[in-house]
C-alpha cells in the first residue's frame, strides 16, 4: 500500500523492532486485540489494533490504534500516518511494578502529528488498571477517568487491550 512506500521513506528504520508474534495455531488479532473508542473533538473513533514495544523491557510501550501499523512504526508513529487520518493511543508501562509511567504517553490524531501528551501520570488525566503482565503480554483497560479539554483539543477514551511481544523479544 502507498502508505507503507510513504513511510519508508519517512521514518528511520532500525529501532529494532520485529513482526507481530504468532502463537501456534493463532492468529495476530487472537494475541493482541483492543476494544473501546477514543472521542476527539467530539468524533468518537473504535480502537481495533494493539501492539507491544519491548524495546525497553523494562518499561514496554503499549500502541493501540485504528488502522494496522507497519512493524517499524511502533512505538513513534510517523507524521504522514497521522495526516492520512490514524488515529491511536501509546504509553509506557511499568514491568517492576505494573503501572503507568512518565517514559512515554501520547495520543495522535489528524491535527496532532506530533502527538498530544496525556502530561504526568500524577496528573490524572489518564488511567490504567493492569489484568496481566507477564511474558505473554499485558491486558488491561486504559481509560481518562474524566473527558480532557485542553485549548486546542479535547479527547476521551476507554479501551480494553490485550498487546502481546514481538517475536524475538
């Protein structure tokens, strides 16, 4: 697809970052899955795509989305992506301790290439209540507590996820 030629072209290659891993006898949707919706600026959005970032294993990035992401895009999602209309979810988890970190927490949406920041974790704005962490995945639900209107956008969401590791991670 003209995108995945766009994005060659745009994003360094070489974060390290692999396929999706397949269990025996399953299917990528069956390891990582989402459900819920994002609401930006009034339009509400399902969330259908998880992946798992483990390039830091001690803080994996969780990347829930829209649209299927080509493997070196995840966790830094390419701006072109973006303007063509992705709409997803990242943050930074915990392996020690199972919670939210400061490491990385952004929302990206048409109008936002760069990435709208969730700010700190102690701030409220976002929350995560963690299932399961192990070397399988994680599971969990990843919601604002309370919708967030900031000058230049407002956004809400409320997402159920399983994300599981990339192979050879």
């Amino acid at each position: 697809m003209r995108k995945s030629s766009i994005l060659a072209a745009c994003f360094l290659v070489g974060f390290g970052v692999s396929r999706p891993s397949r269990a025996a006898g399953s299917s990528p949707a069956a390891a990582s899955s989402v459900s819920g919706t994002i609401t930006v600026d009034g339009k509400t959005i399902p969330l259908t795509h998880a992946y798992l970032d483990e390039s830091d294993p001690d803080e994996p990035i969780v990347v829930l989305s829209d649209e299927p992401l080509p493997p070196e895009a995840v966790p830094f999602i390419p701006e072109k992506l973006v303007k063509d209309g992705l709409h997803a979810v990242a943050f930074s988890v915990s392996r020690k301790v199972g919670k939210l970190t400061n490491g990385f927490g952004k929302l990206y949406c048409p109008g936002h290439e760069l990435g709208v920041g969730f700010g700190r974790v102690e701030d409220g704005n976002v929350a995560l209540a963690v299932g399961r962490l192990d070397s399988t995945g994680i599971e969990g639900r990843f919601t604002t507590p309370r919708p967030v209107k900031l000058s230049y956008i407002a956004y809400s969401f409320d997402l159920n996820f399983r994300a599981a590791p990339r192979e050879g991670r």
